[in-house]
C-alpha cells in the first residue's frame, strides 16, 4: 500500500491582505433599557436592517459618562437585534478595557472616505429634519453610519435588483448589497429597502428606506411620490408631517444633507 505523503503546512492556508466594512453603532446613551426601547423603535420601521451583520461600537458620544457600560449586556442586546458585534473604538481608557474583556477588538480610525457633495436644487429643494415625534429622545437614539473607508478613485459597481410586480400591503422586498429597482406601485403597507439607491417607476405609497446599512449617498427616486415613510441611512420621515404640494404625487428625488432628508422635484 503506497503511502499518502504528508501536505505542508504552509500551503493549507493563504494570508492576505482585505479591507472589511463595517456598520457602526453610535452609542448616545449608556442606559441599555433606554437603547432597548431606541432600537425597537427603529427596528419597527426597518424590521430587515440588520441580518446578524458585523457592526462596531462607537463610544465617541458617551466616552466621558461617569456611568459604566454592561459590555455583556450590551452585546446580548445588540445580538437580540440582529447586529453581530465585533469591535469597539474612541471610548475612555476604562471603557476600552472592559469591552476588550468582553471579547470585543479595538477598531482602529481611518480618515473618512471624500463624500459626494449635494447638488444645488434648482427648483428649491424642501430641507427635512427628522421630526421629534417619529424619532426617539436624543440621548436614546442610536445613529447608525458606516465605519470609514479607504478612498478610492471611482466608486464601485453597483448591481441592481428589479422587481417588476405590485408590492401589496404587507410585503417586503431587500435589496441587500445593492441599489433596488420597482417598476409597479408599492402599496400602503408594503415596504422596500436597499443598502443602495431605490428606485420607483410607479406610485410609491408604503415605505422606502435607502442606504440601509448607512450609505449616506444614497437616493430615493419615484415617479410618484406618497409614502408612508421614506428613509436614508437612518434619517427619516413619516407622513405624520405632509409633504408639501410640489412633491406630493409627483416624481421627486429623496437625498441626504448632514441629517436632514432633502426632498425636491423630479424636473422634465
């Protein structure tokens, strides 16, 4: 019987070198029943934002609370809420040391990649904070942007999912990883989300959330603007406040600027 000659190690695995993108979670609280209620909130109007996707825990807001974080406890709720925490960054020394000891790696700064500039509206564009009534209290509300990345030349590629039927009350389609697609009407009720730009060529009745994982470049456009709830990045707004006469059913684009939404009509 011949024998099986033995493998080397050294060709069982390859290092190299990769650059991973990460959500961050900015803590502006160090009260976990206060982020609890927070995260439930946002969750509700985006029940598909996280699908146990890494995330790291920025302290940089809550780095000078005299009260300690329950890093376990943190973590658990994170996890309850389909976050996968990884790494932590910009918290105080003692802080810092108790989330390592929970098992959580330090996230090191990287100079943020060059954002898109707005362009200037042309036929006024309409400035939309987030209202207080459809957001959380300011010191329980988690903000949720992507972790900087290393600039590049050109953006990259962005593939696309088309949908090409009515989305009815009570459905839900993600485009995860890239921009969205419909072109039949999203009813009241229905919900669309991408990690990109969204697209409507048709009544946009239900809710529309873009750049789910905190692209803040992202876009929403329709030919048809009514919606329960439109969303970039995190920022939000509902029809509890009406949009104005210009947009309203009309073709409009969604963008954002710093955090508020800007909506502005679509020009022929």
């Amino acid at each position: 019987m011949a024998a099986v000659p033995k493998a080397n190690p050294a060709s069982l695995f390859d290092l190299k070198s990769a650059t991973v993108s990460l959500v961050a979670i900015v803590l502006k609280t160090t009260d976990l029943t206060l982020l609890e209620k927070a995260l439930e909130l946002r969750l509700r109007e985006a029940p598909a934002l996280f699908d146990h996707e890494p995330v790291a825990i920025d302290l940089s807001q809550v780095r000078d609370a005299h009260a300690p974080i329950d890093f376990p406890a943190l973590i658990a709720l994170l996890r309850h809420h389909g976050m996968a925490p990884m790494a932590v960054k910009a918290g105080s020394h003692a802080q810092m040391e108790a989330a390592l000891a929970a098992g959580l790696m330090e996230a090191h700064h990287r100079e943020p990649a060059a954002r898109r500039t707005a362009p200037e509206a042309s036929a006024g564009p309409h400035t939309v904070a987030p209202p207080a009534a459809a957001t959380p209290a300011a010191p329980a509300t988690p903000v949720v942007a992507t972790a900087a990345a290393t600039p590049t030349s050109a953006p990259p590629t962005r593939a696309a999912m088309v949908i090409d039927r009515p989305l009815r009350s009570g459905q839900q389609v993600y485009a995860k990883g890239c921009d969205l697609i419909v072109l039949a009407v999203v009813s009241f009720g229905a919900e669309v989300i991408a990690d990109g730009h969204i697209h409507v060529y048709a009544p946009l009745r239900g809710r529309a959330l873009a750049g789910a994982h905190g692209d803040t470049t992202a876009r929403i456009f329709t030919t048809c603007l009514e919606p329960q709830l439109v969303s970039i990045a995190g920022i939000y707004r509902t029809t509890e406040h009406e949009l104005p006469a210009d947009v309203l059913g009309k073709p409009a684009q969604i963008w954002l600027d710093g955090e508020s939404l800007v909506i502005e009509p679509l020009n022929d």
